[in-house]
C-alpha cells in the first residue's frame, strides 16, 4: 500500500475515451456504439482502435444537416466551452 502521492503518481485512467471533436474527419458510415457499463453511459464511435465519444448534441445537428444534403459522405465537430457550457458544431465537409 502506498501513499497519496505514490498513487496520484501512478495513476493512469482506466478509460481511453476521446471526444469527436478530436477527429480531423469523420465519416457519417461509422457505426456508432453504445456503452452502457460506464457510470455514465456514453455513445461513441472506434476509429484505429480509439473509442471517440458521440455526444447526443452532435447527433442532432447531424439529423438536420442530412435532412437537408442527405448525400454528405464526411464532416467534423468544432467543440466550445467547458463543462455544462459545452457546444458543438458539426460543420459538413463533402
């Protein structure tokens, strides 16, 4: 058993989990899936073997931007803010 310091010195999250918003480009045929043993369960997509997080918010806005270009193939997410004051942008790229 060690100390505070040797455990906060050691510690390495359990979970790898990024945000969308990290990818240069996504691909709207990702298959999105559902995590649903976290403490929070999560929607996410892999890509490399890399979960990225899927936030609800994002999934909306794509909704609407292929109800109007049902033919986009790609996108990216611009993310704002912190916290409860997070946004996201999905900006449509072919």
């Amino acid at each position: 058993m060690g100390t505070i310091k040797d455990e906060a010195k050691n510690y390495e999250p359990k979970s790898s989990v990024k945000n969308i918003s990290e990818l240069e480009i996504v691909d709207v045929l990702n298959a999105v899936l559902d995590e649903e043993d976290a403490e929070f369960p999560y929607k996410y997509i892999e890509d490399k073997g890399v979960r990225y997080k899927m936030p609800i918010s994002v999934l909306m806005n794509l909704k609407a931007i292929l109800a109007a270009n049902p033919n986009m193939k790609t996108f990216k997410v611009s993310k704002s803010g912190k916290g409860m004051d997070t946004r996201y942008v999905v900006i449509p790229l072919s």
